[in-house]
C-alpha cells in the first residue's frame, strides 16, 4: 500500500505553502498559505496554490493540519474551506489566528484545537504535532504514522535554545522518531545557505532595550503582527523605560488581543492607551507598536513616513525601531521607509544598523543537527526557492541521506515499500490570482498600479500563440510608456528574451496564467538587468 506526498506550492518560492498526503485514498493537507504577490503581478492582491485536483476529490479530503499561524501556511484558508469544506486541525494559537481570519471573510468552519505531543486519529491519518521555535508561538512540526513508516513535515523551526516562551524546540521528541526510523523527511529551507546558526530570539531584547532607553522623545516600533514574542519583548523594554503602550493597525489589535486571551503575550492592562489618548502623554511616555515593518504602501508606518497619517506625525526627536528585515521583494519599499522618516528627522534604527531583528529560521548547522537527529531514509526539501531547496538538499547528501530529491510545486513523492519514486507534475501547480476586484480593498489596489505605474512605466508584451502547437506565430511585440528615452534596444533584447522563455515553458505546462507569469519574469529581468527598473509588465497573450 502506497503513501504519497504532493507539494501544492512553497517548493520554488517563498510563500503559499501547502502539501497533500494521500493515505489509502484519502488525503490531508498539511498547511494552505498564501503567497504575497511579487512586484510585477498588476493589479493581484494574493496568490493561492491550485487546490482544483482537491475540489474534484473533495469526497476524499479528510482535513487540513496547520503547521503554525503565519499568513503563508494559512492565509489560503477561507478561500479553500469554501471550496472544499474538512474539519481544520492545529495548536490553540495556529487554530485561533485562522479563525480570526476566516471569521473576517465570512466563512464558517470547522476549526479544532489539537495538544501537542500527543498521537491524534483522524480517519486513516495517525499524527502529532510536536513543538517547534519559530517567529510566532505554538508553531509545530508534524509527524504522521503511516503504512510506509514515520514521516515528519518539519513545518517552519529553528532550534532556538532560549526561547522567550520557554518552548524551545523538541528534540528529545524528534530524537525518539529518529531511533525508531524516518521514512521521510521533509523540512524548512529558508535559510539553508546561511553558515551556522541563528541567534535566539532573546537576543534581541537587549539591543531593543537600548534603542528604547537611548531614545529622549516618543518611540515607534514596527514589527510583524504576528510575532508576539518580539511585542512581548518591545513591550517589556518600553515598560520597563516608564513608556506606555498603544498598538496600531488593523493585524496588530487583533493578534494581539488573541495572544492575550491565549496567555502567549502578557502586558499589564494598564500599560496600554488607545492611540487617541497617546497623545496626552508627554512624548519620553509614549511607544506606538504597529504594523508596517514591510513597507506596505497604505500600513500606519508608510503613512507615517509620508506625512500622510491621521493622528502620528513624526519628526525630529522621534526614535523609530523597524525590528524586522524585509522579505525578499520588499526591499526597495522598505528602504524608502526609512529614508522618508530619516527625512523627517527620525531616529531609524533597524535591523541593518543594530541586531533588533532575527530569523525564525534555521541556519545550517542547525539543519545539519536536525537531519543527524532523524537520520530520515528519505528527505525532500521544502519551503524555500530553488536556491534554498538546492542548498538544502545538498547538506543532506552531505551526511549521507541516501535518498534526496529536490521536488517543485506540482510534484509527487511516492513511498512504496523500498522504493521511493518521485512524478513530476502530478497535478497542476500554477498561480491562482486573487485580483483586488473579487475581494478586498480595490481602492488600494488601484492606487498601488498609480503610483507604481508613475515610478516605472509600462511595457505592454503581446503575444500570439498557436492553439494546438503552443508556438509562437505573433510578435513579441513589445510597447512601452515612461521607460526611458529610447527603449528599442531594450526592448528588442526583452523580447528575444521572452520568445526564448515561451519556447521553453511550451514543453509541459499550457495554462495562459503560468504562461503570462513567464513573460512577466521574462521580460522583467532583461528590463531590470539592461535599466534598473521594474515598470509594470503586461502580457497579453493571444491564443490563434
Ligand atoms: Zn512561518
């Protein structure tokens, strides 16, 4: 009897992470994230996994175990509880945080909690969550009984010593897996090409304590909403400073107040004051702690920076504590940030210029530990792009996994006996868009293509292609606005580059949304390698 593992998405970038296991017909999805869109998506609010082989056997689908409660392991929820509705499993916050967010869209579901360390039934499913430390409390592995043997998702870890919740990863646990034998394993590859190991996470409080202690007039800290550790720790140091505390942004009151109700965050009550009544506070009193840490356009933080908020403008005297670095794509918005406040005659201090910020990551050495503790007959590297996957796979090849294989989105493990087979592109895998028209906040959609519009121009790819053949029998034809000055070279160079590109992606896959995601990528890096900017690229593609 077989055991299979198909990877809905995280194998190849950074977000939307979510894998099926399939048990004797029936099938669990451990996580269902979301992914951000990246810089050159128009007008796309989110970017899901294609579960539409899951609505086809949604008589199949058992339940949906969470690993933990970031955006990228449960911000696709909602949207696949109204496609195919299964009981959801994971740990008091994970379950929580997701219901707060499928609440707010208006779905109802099933969502339990599970104790971790403790082996749960769920129809063929045998499983337990088991303790992990990551940039959020109560996150977890999994580890599944199953006909071909033990197999452990690491979900999101690292191994952090001195965690501030006092739950640092379980080793002794993932130790006993390791002496009964793994079949499979699969496990994180952020930052697998990052030597040695991450700093815990309570080494940031002294630096935050210090930039908070050093600073003479009011201090803003931004930090992701999700990470309660880091409030806690911001909040403890703006305390123990004599400062009281005000959250800002939509994110931040709700984590926060669920963390509260949880007992994962603890702030004295009467340390907190509405932003309103903030200002009645001489500033040397006063800490805001907000959303923003990424440069989101229309967050509290990217107001702030523009002189565009309603009850905060900063200036001179002003400390700014961003305690975050920005996920890969927010670079150059999150560098604006803090030019602005700089601007302004801000303080900014940051994860770049003081250690205010670590990963929930592991580093190496600690995956090196990790694998030499489950000593896995199989290993599949997972969460990460390529790069990382790559990096990963090679660490374990290092110390003699005998079966490693680095997988993408769409793709398939089999564990059959003494075989381990692997099928690529077992289902499909592309993008699904959400665009800001179906739901949420068009108006901030339509004024991010403005300003993005006006900061970089367009260029407009129109393709023709073969119905039947895939080949390409129109153009590309390239037309640009606000690029440069005279753009033919450029844009000559694209559109070799993408005729390239297309007669690649002919081979397999034929959906026009993956297809349009090769242009964009395409086009995009010539654009970028040959000027420097990123205008908004727009495929057209025309099936003849
Ligand atoms: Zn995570």
């Amino acid at each position: 009897m077989s055991v299979s593992i198909t990877f809905l998405g995280g194998l190849g970038e950074i977000g939307r992470n979510s894998a099926a296991i399939e048990i004797e017909g029936r099938i669990a999805l451990i996580d269902c994230g979301l992914m951000f869109p990246e810089e050159d998506m128009l007008g796309v609010d989110l970017v899901f996994p294609d579960w539409s082989w899951l609505v086809e056997r949604s008589d199949d689908v058992e339940c949906v175990i969470l690993t933990h409660g970031h955006e990228d392991h449960t911000g696709a929820l909602a949207y696949f509880l109204r496609d195919v509705n299964v009981p959801v499993l994971g740990t008091r916050l994970t379950i929580e945080l997701a219901r707060a967010r499928i609440d707010e869209l208006g779905v109802e579901g099933d969502l339990r909690h599970v104790p971790v360390k403790k082996w749960v039934d769920q129809g063929p499913f045998r499983f337990q969550l088991i303790p992990v430390s990551h940039s959020v409390p109560d996150a977890s592995a999994v580890a599944l009984e199953t006909p071909e043997g033990v197999i452990v998702h690491s979900g999101d870890f690292k191994l952090d010593p001195t965690p501030i919740d006092g739950v640092p990863t379980d080793l002794p646990a993932f130790a006993t897996l390791g002496r009964r034998g793994v079949r499979l394993l699969m496990a994180d590859s952020t930052n697998a090409e990052r030597p040695g190991f991450e700093p815990s996470e309570s080494s940031v409080g002294q630096p935050i304590s210090d930039a908070i202690r050093d600073a003479s007039g009011r201090v803003i800290a931004a930090c992701f909403a999700s990470h309660i550790h880091r409030i806690q720790q911001i909040a403890g140091a703006g305390i123990a400073n004599g400062r009281k505390i005000a959250f800002f942004g939509r994110s931040m009151h709700r984590n926060t107040t669920i963390a509260t109700d949880l007992k994962s965050l603890d702030i004295p009550q009467k340390s907190v004051v509405d932003i309103k009544d903030m200002d009645e506070l001489p500033p040397e009193q006063q800490l805001l702690i907000t959303t923003g840490s990424q440069g989101e356009p229309f967050a509290a933080l990217s107001l702030m920076s523009q002189g565009q908020h309603k009850f905060v403008e900063v200036g001179e005297g002003d400390t700014v504590l961003i305690s975050a670095k920005p996920i890969p794509g927010n670079e150059r918005a999150v560098s604006k940030v803090i030019s602005n406040l700089t601007r302004r005659g801000a303080k900014v201090v940051h994860g770049t210029n003081a250690p205010v910020h670590v990963s929930g990551h592991a580093n190496r050495d600690e995956l090196l530990t990790f694998l030499n503790l489950l000593r896995p007959q199989a290993f599949v590297p997972v969460h990460g792009e390529y790069r990382h996957l790559h990096a990963h796979a090679e660490l374990a090849r290092s110390m003699g996994v005998r079966h490693v294989d680095v997988l993408e989105d769409g793709d398939r493990v089999i564990l059959n006996g003494k075989k381990t087979q692997v099928l690529r592109r077992a289902v499909p895998a592309g993008f699904v868009y959400l665009d800001g028209s179906s739901v949420g906040d068009v108006q901030s959609a339509v004024l991010r293509d403005r300003s993005h519009l006006a900061d970089e121009g367009v260029v407009v790819v129109t393709v023709g292609i073969d119905h039947d053949t895939g080949e390409v029998v129109y153009g590309p034809d390239m037309d640009s606005h606000g690029l440069m000055d005279d753009p033919s070279a450029v844009l000559d160079k694209a559109a070799d580059a993408v005729k390239e590109a297309i007669v690649e992606h002919a081979s397999g896959r034929s959906d026009i949304g993956e297809l349009q995601k090769t242009i964009r990528q395409a086009a995009g890096r010539v654009i970028r390698a040959e000027t420097a900017r990123r205008p908004v690229i727009v495929p057209v593609v025309m099936e003849l």
